[in-house]
C-alpha cells in the first residue's frame, strides 16, 4: 500500500481552506520541498516531499 502526497496540491487545497500556514511552502538545501501548519491543540504538521539534494 502506498500514501502518496502531492505537497504542491495539499498546500493550495489548504490556503483555499482558510487554514492558517505557519511554515510557507519551500524548498530547503538540503532537497526537501515543505510548508507547516498547527493543529488546534498547538502541534506542527510539517507537509514534506522528502528528495535528494541537487548538486552541480
């Protein structure tokens, strides 16, 4: 069984919930693509695609 999460999408399906991003959507350094929000008893949720960085 696979749980595929589209980060792009989640992150547009949220904004247009109304639900506050505490974390913007970005891509990290190290490779990973993210944005984070709260739950209401205050814990982070952190939406990541995780992936290798880019070296040149």
């Amino acid at each position: 069984m696979f749980l595929t999460i589209e980060v792009d999408v989640i992150y547009e399906e949220t904004k247009k919930k109304g639900v506050e991003i505490v974390i913007d959507i970005r891509d990290e350094v190290w490779g990973d693509r993210h944005f984070a929000i709260q739950d209401p008893n205050g814990i982070g949720i952190d939406i990541v695609r995780y992936s290798e960085p880019v070296t040149d």
